[in-house]
C-alpha cells in the first residue's frame, strides 16, 4: 500500500513539474539559462510598418541587453484576436502586444478620446500631444487594469472605403454598412454620418466586404492595401476623420516582474521603435496610395469640413464621462 502510495506521489511530483515547465514555456515571459524571452503577439502582417518597427525593437533590445533579454514576435493573429491578445497580457500569458487605442477603449475608457472624430487640428497638434505630457499620462492610465502602455505608433489618419459607390459625403453614407473597430467612438460616428456602424474584426473583414455583408470600412492607407481590401474596394475617400494611433501595451504583471534593468532595455528600445516606425509610415503611406490607384482605386474627392460638421455635436455627448477631461487637456492644447 505504501508502495502504491509512492508511486502515486510521485506521479503527482513528475505531474506537478511538467505542467510548471510548460506554463513557465507558454506564459508571456520565461527565463532560461540565456535569459528572458518576452513574447510579442499582433493581427499585422510582416510587412506592415507597425510589425517592422517592433522587428526593430526586438533588434535594440537584444543589442542593449547582450543577449540577455529577448523578444519572440507572433505576428498575423496567430495567438489570437486584437482583444484575445489584450486579455493575454492581462493574465500574463503574452507579455506585449500591438493594439488601436480604439481596441483598448473597453478596457480603458479613457482612450477613447482618440476616436473622436476631427479632434485635431491637424498632424502637428497632433504629435503635440501624443509626444508630450497628455499622451505620456494616457499610456499609463490602465496599470490597474493590468495594461500598461511602451509607446505609441503612428497609424496616420482613419478614412473611408466602399465597394459599390464612391463616399463624396456624409449624405453617400446613408444607408451604408460601414464596418467599424468594437469602439463606442467610432459607432457614434457612422451613426452621426448617417451610415449604420457593424462591428467586425478585421480578420474577417475581407470576406464581409467580398460577400456584401459591409459595403465598406474605414482605415489608413498602409492597411488598406496590406490587407488587399482594395481588391473588393474600388473607392477610397480621405476624409481623415480619426487619428487612432497603435499602442505597444505590455503586461503590468510581467512588467513588475522584470528588473529595473531589463524595463530599461525594454522602454529604451520601444522609445526607439517608435521614431523608427514613424519615419516608415510616411513612406509607406504615400506608397501605398500610389499602389492603390495603380490597382484601380479612385481617390474621391471629398470636402472634410462636411464630414466635420456632421460629426460636431459628439464631443457634447461626453460630459460626466472617462473622456471629457482628456477632451478639455486636448482642445486647450491647440
């Protein structure tokens, strides 16, 4: 009986050490005898701007740290959804991902302020905030939800596209399913341009737009053509009505898990990243519209200060809410 007994325990010993090893393999962050690997996961494909300046954060960080910190990088949602990959980091299984501040608004309210539409002036107001004391305090504002915010990327302006017919102004969009991130900002929006707002993750948006589940959506240029959308597409109208920027969110409990060193190595690299991606996205924007068109996309013209003025009454809606005192800091930043 003892015997039994011992083999029994350690069956539940051998048991107990496997299942260690293999939490401690699949979790976010695992140290080995060479160091700690972090892992990175994101729904971008590789030759996205955004996934080649994480490659070059990965890059620094192996520079800075000798070795001794890594990054592996999942990219075109192998470990899940923008939203599955958010609740990850949350419970520790993925140490960072790359998400829209849009994503993020039902996790951390606050960020929703970058949907609303026509909230800057322009680019340079823009990446006034973004790299000043309002856009360092927002990336911090989750740490007690568990996320906490590396850097931001720079994911230029949201604009319209449609299958069917070309989006000139707010009143083409009236009876239009527009597809749309799971955000509270960009569903009043649609809804104040007379479209009707269909949440759809973007992995599946491709064959909503082919099938007509949606008759169009709303992006940057780079993504519009790295995800062939301009395929089923013939029309695309920058209107610029958003300025959504990416965040790099890592892991608050993986974050405090690392030493004072290794966050260093990390922000460091991740600062450095940012600068990085920012000069790629200029580039690959405006190659990415030549692109387009050379595919047969008509560039619509468009007025913006229609799509403005149809959209102006949203910021009335905020008050009492997460939002309205970042509405304030931004205005006043003008």
């Amino acid at each position: 009986m003892s015997r039994n007994l011992s083999f029994f325990s350690l069956g539940l010993l051998v048991g107990a050490l496997v299942a260690s090893a293999l939490f401690s393999y699949f979790a976010g962050s695992r140290a080995d005898s060479e160091g700690r690997v972090l892992k990175l996961a994101h729904g971008l494909d590789t030759v996205h701007p955004v996934h080649l300046g994480m490659e070059r954060m990965k890059e620094r960080v192996a520079e800075l740290s000798g070795g001794r910190l890594t990054i592996d990088i999942y990219p075109s949602g192998v470990l899940g959804s923008e939203v599955q990959c958010i609740e990850q980091l949350q419970s520790g299984e993925l140490a960072m991902t790359k998400t829209s501040t849009a994503a993020m608004e039902s996790f951390i309210p606050e960020l929703g302020v970058f949907g609303i539409p026509y909230l800057f002036d322009d680019e340079e107001h823009y990446w006034r905030v973004i790299n000043g004391e309002i856009g360092s305090e927002l990336l911090g504002v989750g740490i007690e939800t568990g996320l906490y915010g590396l850097c931001y990327y720079d994911a230029g302006s949201r604009n319209f596209y449609s299958t069917k017919k070309p989006i000139r102004s707010p009143a083409d969009l009236k009876g239009m399913k527009i597809r749309v991130q799971n955000s509270r900002m960009a569903i009043a929006m649609v809804e104040a341009l007379g479209g009707s707002p269909t949440p759809i993750a973007w992995g599946e948006l491709y064959s909503a737009l082919a099938q007509g589940v949606v008759d169009g959506a709303e992006n940057n240029p780079p993504s519009f053509e790295s995800s062939r959308h301009y395929e089923v597409c013939a029309y695309f109208t920058p209107d610029a009505h958003t300025r959504v920027p990416d965040l790099l969110m890592v892991s608050v409990p993986i974050w405090n898990g690392l030493s004072a060193q290794e966050r260093e190595w990390l922000q460091v690299a991740a600062d450095e990243s940012s600068v990085y991606q920012r000069e790629l996205w200029a580039v690959k924007t405006k190659e990415s519209l030549a692109n387009v068109v050379a595919a047969g996309v008509e560039i619509v013209d468009c007025d913006p200060a229609l799509f403005q003025e149809a959209c102006a009454s949203i910021p009335d809606t905020l008050g009492g809410t997460p939002v309205e005192p970042w509405l304030n800091r931004i205005q006043a930043a003008r």
